[in-house]
C-alpha cells in the first residue's frame, strides 16, 4: 500500500466503496502474496496462509467482485480456478481516509491489517537471518528515528524516499516480473516505508 502522492497508472486507488473489499485481514494478505509472487489457485493460497479452501474462496471472490484481481483464464487445467492481481499496488489518501465518516470504520481495519502484514513480514525475515547465504549476511537494516517536522516536510521526506527506492524499481509488469528470472547476483528485498507522528504526540 502507498499513499496517494506516490501512485502510477496502473494503480488502484481506495475510495469509499472498494475499500470495503479490502477492509479483512485475509484479504489484505490474499493480494499481497497474488502481486508479489504470481497468479495462483485457491488451494494453493489456502496452503501458504493455513486456511481452508473454502474459506480462501470466498475472500477471493469478495476480491474479485471488487475489482482487485481477476481469473487468469487458459492458465493451468481446464478445471483449475487461477487468480492474479489486476493492479501493481494500492493508493489511499490517508487524509480522506481520516475525514470521510463514510470510510472510517473500513479504512481503520484496512489500515490494520496492512500494518500487522507489514509487522509479520518483518518477524519472518528476522527469523530467516540465520540462515541467509554468505552474500546476505548483515545486509539490511532495521531503523528507526525521531525527527522534528511540520507537516510539509513530512510530506516531502515520504516522496524524496518514494523517488529513492523507485529508481531502484524496474517498471515491469507486476505478472511477468513475478514469473521472469532474476538477475544473476540479485534477491527479491522488501523495503517497508513509514512516515507518522510518534504515538502520543497529539494527546
């Protein structure tokens, strides 16, 4: 997910009625592994998040009839139900998400579930650290600061870090990079970007 101030084209931007689509733990989960890793059918989604297939099913129809991803027909058997995500990423403009009274409820378990994806993420990656080939050790980093800003220059340090990491980012299709072949010498790395006041600042 990014902010409004950072989305391209092939983008989806949350409003009042898609956000509702989104507003579950599952699914937030769902599309993220359907964008980074590829299409996939329900029982394979199932396994790698421990659910039922049912269970799996039916958030990636709710999904679907949102518009957040869609069939990947002629893909696999002829009996085989294969999804993909049918944009790069996600967009909010967490102002209006703050403001709307219509999107509140939603916006706060969206904003939830993608901050415990985000947080689960980076636990699995600290288990994996012992075991990460001789190239990775210690590379990364796991940082934190205090900076004392205004509103505009929090502004402008989220898009002078966006400009950063995009120039980083090849502008491929979401689908084929997922499925093309990675360049010798290189890994998938995940950068995580938060920007906000310091919890208890305005209280």
């Amino acid at each position: 997910m990014s902010t409004e101030g950072t989305s391209r084209p092939d983008d989806v931007r949350l409003d009042a009625k898609n956000l509702r689509g989104l507003a579950h733990p599952v699914r937030v989960r769902l599309l993220g592994l359907l964008r980074h890793d590829g299409p996939a059918t329900a029982t394979q989604l199932a396994e790698r998040l421990e659910l039922s297939s049912a269970a799996t099913s039916y958030h990636l129809r709710q999904l679907a009839q949102y518009g957040f991803i869609t069939e990947d027909v002629g893909r696999g058997q002829p009996r085989e139900r294969w999804w993909k995500a049918a944009h790069r990423a996600t967009t909010m403009d967490l102002r209006e998400a703050a403001t709307d009274p219509e999107s509140a409820a939603a916006s706060e378990i969206y904003l939830r579930s993608v901050a415990q994806a985000y947080a689960s993420q980076l636990l699995a990656a600290v288990d994996e650290m012992p075991h990460r080939p001789e190239p990775w050790v210690g590379r990364g980093t796991l940082s934190d600061l205090d900076l004392q800003l205004t509103p505009e220059q929090a502004d402008e340090l989220t898009e002078r870090m966006w400009d950063v990491v995009e120039s980083y980012q090849r502008s491929d299709d979401p689908e084929q990079t997922s499925e093309r072949a990675p360049a010798e010498g290189t890994a998938r790395v995940t950068v995580q970007l938060q920007v906000f006041p310091r919890p208890g600042t305005f209280r």
